[in-house]
C-alpha cells in the first residue's frame, strides 16, 4: 500500500521545501561543488527516494535537509520553519522534535538493551518520558519484539539497523532522513524494511526521504530525485517506472543524456 497521496490534505505539499539548495566544500585551495542549486518539495507521509551513484551528493543532501551543515546557497524548510533563520540552540531543539535521523553509523549506545537504545530520545527531553508501550509497538512492526532485552552486540547488523529506525521513529518526527540505510540487509531484509518503511510513513504521517543507489529501494519510494555531480537531472513519479530494471534503465539513460555544466566528462 502506497502513502497516502500528498494532494489529500490541503498542507500537505509544504512539509518539507527545498530551495536553490546548494553546498561548496573548500579544501584548502580547491573547491568542490558537492550540491548545485536543488529545490523539490514533499507533503507529510510522502516518501522520496534520493538516487545517483557515489559522490553524486545524496549525503550532502540529508546532512543540509536535517540542519547538520550549513548550505552555501539557498533554503530548506520543514513545516514551515526556515532552517536557515534559526540559532543553534533553536536549531537543536527543532530538530529533537521534527527530524528522525537514520545515517550510515547507527550509533547504538553498547551497554544499553535496544529498548532503552530505543527510547533513549525521550530520556534527552526536558520533561522526558519513557513511552514502553510505543516502543514495544515499534518494535513489534520491525520484527524485533523478541530482542527487546538484547544489547547491540547479541544483534545482526540488520537488527541493529532497525533499533536504530525504531529509535528515529520513537519521537513521531515529521521527516524521517535515512542515508543508505538498507546497505547492510540482504535481499530478504530490505524488502522488508523497505515495505515496513513505507507501511511507518504511512501510519504516522512521516514523510521519508531516502538516499540509495538501489534501483529496488527506491522502487518503493512514491517520487525519485536523480543527483548527478550534485546536479538534480530529474524527479521520477513512481507511475514513470514499472520495475526496478525499468528505473535503472531509466536512471542511466537520463545520465548519459545530459553532461551538467563542469561535471567531470
Ligand atoms: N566534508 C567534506 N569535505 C570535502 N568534500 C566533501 C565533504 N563531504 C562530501 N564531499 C564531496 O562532495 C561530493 C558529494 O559527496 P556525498 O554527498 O558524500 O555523495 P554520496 O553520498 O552521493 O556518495 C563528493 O565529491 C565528496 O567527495
Ligand atoms: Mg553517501
């Protein structure tokens, strides 16, 4: 089942607004132009999919739409709050309350069982609470119920990556960023992830962007933006594209097609 359709409600498509995005890392004398002027935008419970290959800029992307490094041009703005306009502290809290994060390293505190890693959000607020039963629901719905009492080191990397899901979706954020988070599944479990991804977004009203260079991934995805060289080439409606071959032949054929200005040849 697919996410609720944005159009649905009347706010819907201002969740997240992405405009004339840009980042420039400086090392030392060279310039490396990571993301060029990139504007999208994505209601509540939609799920956008990021694709292009290695060093397109799909991280860079995530690290500036969830506030961790500062662009060099444009805007981001989730539920109408400017990234941009607020100070660190500010910035942090907004975060806390909006943003799920899943990145590459899933940052499981070792001596914790995965429902205190899970619930370990909650105990950051101020007036914190500990919500069991929420946890346990999560839990539940990515297939861990049984490892609720285990520490990180009795867990495959595939569990260990859904503790850290369960433990960006704990706070109900609005945006949940995942970076590559299905690097570490096998087939079996990224279909499954994938499907209890999307069934979450769904549920909570979360919209999900996601980076991935897997045709399969993004497949469940609602939208795919295609990054070249840190250029946006294309937005992808996922009635365009019938088949994970189907995209990746679609994705390398918009690739080949057009050479943004100073890409490497
Ligand atoms: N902190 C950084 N300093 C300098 N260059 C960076 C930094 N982070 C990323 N880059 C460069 O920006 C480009 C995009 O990187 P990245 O966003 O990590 O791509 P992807 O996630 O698609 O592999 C690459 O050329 C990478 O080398
Ligand atoms: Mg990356």
């Amino acid at each position: 089942m697919n996410p609720t359709p944005a159009s649905e409600s009347p706010t819907a498509p201002e969740h997240l607004v992405v405009g004339g995005l840009g980042k420039t890392f400086r090392q030392g004398s060279v310039e490396v132009p990571a993301l060029v002027d990139v504007g999208f935008r994505a209601g509540r419970g939609e799920f956008v999919a990021v694709m292009g290959a290695s060093g397109s800029g799909k991280s860079t992307l995530l690290h500036l739409l969830g506030g961790l490094i500062e662009p060099t041009t444009g805007s981001v703005s989730i539920a109408g709050q400017d990234l941009g306009a607020l100070d660190d502290r500010r910035l942090t809290l907004f975060r806390r309350r909006h943003l799920g994060l899943v990145f590459q390293a899933y940052n499981l505190v070792p001596t914790l069982t995965v429902e205190d890693n899970v619930q370990l959000p909650l105990l950051m607020e101020r007036h914190g609470r500990l919500q069991p039963e929420k946890c346990a629901a999560l839990l539940e719905m990515l297939g861990l119920a049984t490892r609720r009492r285990h520490r990180p080191d009795q867990l495959s990397g595939g569990e260990q990556q859904r503790v850290a899901i369960a433990r960006a979706l704990i706070h109900d954020p609005s945006l949940l960023l995942a970076d590559e988070p299905t690097g570490n599944l096998d087939s079996g479990n990224r279909e499954r992830f994938c499907s209890r991804l999307q069934e979450l977004a769904a549920a909570q009203r979360c919209t999900v962007v996601l980076a991935t260079h897997d045709p399969v991934v993004a497949m469940w995805s609602d939208r795919v933006l295609l990054l070249r060289d840190g250029h946006l080439m294309a937005v992808l409606d996922r009635r365009e594209f019938t088949s994970p071959a189907a995209l990746g032949a679609r994705f390398h054929e918009l690739l080949d097609a057009a050479t943004p200005s100073g890409a490497a040849p």
